[in-house]
C-alpha cells in the first residue's frame, strides 16, 4: 500500500494539482474520492483533524490540507 493518501473530489483543481505533482514525482499512492466513498469523508476528517476541505494529503504521519504547488 502507499504511503501517500490524497482525499479529493472530483472536479477540484487542487486534488487534480496534487495528483499531477505525485506523479511528477513519481510517488505511488491512493485517490480516495470522498463523493464516491463510502466512508470517505469521514475518514478524511478523522486523518486531518475535522477538516472537510480537499484535498487532504496524508504521507505516513503528516497530514497536509489543501495543496499550494508541491513546496
């Protein structure tokens, strides 16, 4: 399994940037699209601290919200 999990929705231009970076990068990982998921969400809001913006980045323990660019 990744390390790296990006919770997004679909039509979001940040979870399609993150997605892009990661594959850039070459990091494996899992989408987990919150719309489609059962269950999704509210594991994204238990990962990130009750948050329910995307995309939600969870690499091992760091928990990312939102995505600015790959910095």
């Amino acid at each position: 399994m990744p390390e790296v999990i990006i919770y997004m929705k679909q039509g979001c231009p940040y979870c399609r940037a993150a997605r892009e970076h990661f594959q850039h990068l070459a990091v494996p990982f899992d989408e987990v699209d919150v719309q489609a998921s059962a269950g999704a969400m509210e594991r994204m809001v238990t990962a990130s601290g009750g948050q329910r913006r995307v995309p939600v980045i969870v690499q091992g323990d760091r928990v990312t919200i939102g995505f600015e660019g790959g910095s």
